[in-house]
C-alpha cells in the first residue's frame, strides 16, 4: 500500500509535492518525484515528503510531474525500489508510480527471461514497464492498453511515457478488479491523479474516481479514456477501516460515515450480546479510530475522552507499517496517557483492528499503567485471519494473531478484560459493502484473485 500522484500544469512540482504531503499517511520509508522540465528530474530517498522534497526555485517551470510516497511490502528497502521507478526499453523511457502489487510478478520475470534484469531484491513495480514494451499495439497508447491488461492485480499507478525527445503522454490507470483507489481532478492548476479522493471541496474543480479496469491518457491536457473489461468489483474493505485518511470516498462509500457507523454497529453487537460496560468512559487508539469511537459513544451514550495521546512528530508515526525491530521503540514513542481521564475509570478502548496484536498490548499496558480499573477493547472491524497478497504487509498466516486462535486467547494476549469483534455480516451493513463489491479476503479469505 503506497501513495501515488502525477500533475499535468503550472507548478507541478509544488503541486505534486503538496499532493505527496496530502497522503504521506500511506507510505513513510520513502518518497520521490519525477519532474518535466526539470533539472533534477528525479529526486528520491528514504523519509517523509518534507525531508526529501524540498523548496527548489529550479523546477517551478516543471509542467509534468509522477510521485510516490513508499510503503513497501515487495522487494527489499534499497534505492531502486525507491519510486518513481525509471527505466528505457527500445528508446522508450518509462517513468512508473505504483501502489499495490501484482500477483504472481515472478513468474512473469521467469517466463520472460528477465532474470537479469528484475533482479531478486526488486520489487514487482519493475515488471510494468516490461509488460508495457513487449506488448502489441499500432501506437504508443495501445501498447500501454494491451500491456497492463496483462498484468494481475493489484495495482493503480501514475506513469509517465516519453519516446525520445518529445512530451511525456501521463498515464493514470486501476486494475480490472479495482482493488487499490485511485482518483482524477481537474481545475485552474490543470490535470492530476492522486491515491485518495480526499481533497477540500472546490466548486471549480471535477473530482472522481477512476473505474476499475479504466485507463486515463493525459497529453497536452488533453484526456482521453480506456475501459478495460472488467472482472468483479473488490474494492479493499481495509481502505474504508484504516487506511484511507478520514475524508473523501472510495468505491463510492464516504469514509467518514462508514468509520462512524462501524462504531455505531459495534455498539448494537455489544448490546446484542450482553457485553456493555456500564459507567464506562470511551477512549481511541489515535487516531485511526477516533471517528469509530464517535459513533460509538453517541450509541451507547458513554463520555468520549482522549486518554491516550499521539506524538505527531515522529519520523515513523505509523507503527502499523514499520517493520518489527522498529515497532516497539515507535509506540514507546508515540503514545501517552492523559491520567485524569484514565484513573480509577472502567476504559472502553475502540481500535480499528488487530493485526498482529503488539500495538493494542502495549496500550492496554499503558492505560493499566495509568491507573485505569478495568479496560475492555472493542475492535470496529472482523477478526483479520488470513494474509494480504494484495499490497498490505500482513502477508503471512504465523504473523497474525487471530490465525488459529479464539478471541479469548487474544485477549489473554493483550491483556483486555474484554474483547469484542464486529461481526463479518456488521461490517459490511455499517461500511454499505456487499461481499460481491469488495475485497475482503483478510477477513474472509475469499480472495477475489489468486
């Protein structure tokens, strides 16, 4: 799970770089910007938006940008994997930004004799351009069309396609399954793509998701659509839960009225099964389930209060996607207890999810620590009992906690009084998902590409 943009129009490094700070929440080992004009025109490193792309006065004539913010989940933690990924295949120069990952990736390398070329530690963001040069078409467009037809789920990307010396045709494009968002706006800046819909409104601007399957060719500000056929809606049920900043749509859902209603849904779950703790007072794991926690307490009419605290600040601030040896010194960091919301109190702490159980630990510890008498999680998402293949770094059964284990061993683990799940069947109602229309194998594991 990255974060993507491409610009075509004035400033497109500001805008672009504004656009990358936007959703730096998606990916934070890393970020990069191609740029056209430019000199440089690839700037890229490990760290946040701000630390890497910095005010130049050099590149405000750029008209054409490509960006990713990294979070990786495929290949290993070095420069070339590091997007926009650059290569040139047949005096074609590719320019490719990717979120997701495409299933079965290595079989292709093998299959195409690329050994040499996609080496073993790059990520599946290399085969693209690959894909794309070796495909058949009458002109530039077609072969990009027949191109990532070829190619699995899962993947959105931005891309910029220059042959020789000439323009670059922008490339905005969503698998067939249309598992990883992507969006299009236009206004008085020009034409740009971006990971989230998540932008403030404007009245002079066109916003909207691309469809899945859709590819968007963007030249001289000229837009011009392909729809590939498409194969079954999936949209990831986990952007709606976690990932998604808490604004804006995906899949047509609003995102914070499905966080809402799963708070309000797991309220009725918990009154349905006699688990509702009276003279309790509501805190959020910060902040992903702050809006869960809303809709919580206005169903149950218990006090919301914010009795853990988050350090913005951090280098890494979400600890959900560092890698292990980094997980436990980031949430000593991060979090703090505010003591007069949490001493001698019954806690009803909402969570979005539990994936592998560390951080929920650690924060019932912290709030036993605070003097709080009794703690009980209520998580506003179903038990995540199988691996993500599709581009979220939960990608093995041994790393989850709810694979082979009751809820009760969970919450032993965690160390909760209490422990309460959504059910499958209220996730979908509070989210306003049927099965059929989304991704939801994490959950289920009914994978709708495998």
């Amino acid at each position: 799970m990255c974060g993507i943009c491409a610009v075509s129009g004035e400033n497109a490094y500001l805008v672009s770089r504004a656009l990358l700070t936007r959703i730096n929440h998606r990916g934070q080992e890393g970020a990069g910007l191609f740029v056209h004009p430019g000199n440089p025109s690839l700037i890229k490193a490990k760290g946040l938006v701000n630390e890497v792309l910095k005010d130049d006065d050099k590149l405000s004539t750029a008209r054409i940008a490509v960006g990713q913010v990294r979070y990786p989940t495929q290949g290993a933690l070095v420069p070339e994997n590091i997007q926009p990924i650059v290569k040139t295949i047949d005096n074609v120069t590719y320019i490719i930004a990717h979120n997701g990952e495409i299933v079965g990736f290595r079989d292709l390398v093998k299959q195409w004799n690329l050994e040499n070329e996609i080496l073993s530690h790059y990520s599946d963001s290399h085969i693209i351009p690959f894909a794309i040069a070796r495909a058949q078409g009458s002109n530039l467009e077609a072969k990009v069309i027949s191109g990532l037809s070829e190619l699995h789920p899962s993947w959105s990307l931005c891309m910029a396609v220059i042959v020789q010396n000439k323009k670059p045709l922008l490339v905005f494009a969503r698998d067939q399954y249309g598992i990883k968002p992507l969006s299009i706006t236009r206004n008085h800046l020009g034409v740009f793509a971006l990971s989230e819909n998540s932008l403030p409104s404007n009245n002079v601007q066109e916003t909207r998701e691309l469809n899945a399957g859709e590819i968007i060719f963007v030249n001289n500000d000229k837009i011009r659509s392909h729809q590939l056929p498409q194969k079954i809606e999936a949209a990831c049920i986990f952007e709606h839960i976690y990932f998604h900043f808490p604004k804006g749509q995906f899949s047509g859902i609003d995102i914070i009225k499905a966080r809402h209603n799963l708070g309000q849904q797991l309220a009725l779950e918990e009154r349905e099964k006699n688990m509702t703790i009276s003279e309790s007072t509501v805190l959020y794991a910060p902040d992903s389930a702050h809006i869960a926690a809303v809709g919580y307490s206005e169903e149950t009419n218990l006090p919301l209060r914010p009795g853990i605290i988050r350090r913005h600040y951090q280098s890494n601030p979400r600890g959900f996607m560092a890698k292990p040896e980094k997980r436990a010194s980031i949430l000593e960091a991060k979090y703090e207890v505010i003591p007069e919301y949490v001493k001698d109190k019954k806690i009803i702490l909402i969570d979005d999810s539990i994936v592998r159980g560390n951080a929920s630990r650690y924060l019932v510890n912290l709030l036993r620590g605070g003097g709080a008498t009794e703690i009980h999680l209520r998580i506003a998402s179903s038990r995540i009992e199988h691996p993500c293949i599709y581009g979220i770094d939960h990608k093995t059964y041994e790393e989850l906690k709810a694979h082979g284990r009751t809820t009760e061993e969970i919450r032993d683990f965690i160390g909760a009084d209490s422990l309460l799940y959504l059910t499958v069947e209220g996730m979908y109602k509070a989210i306003g998902l049927s099965p059929k229309e989304s991704c939801n194998a994490c959950f289920t594991g009914n994978y709708p590409f495998k």
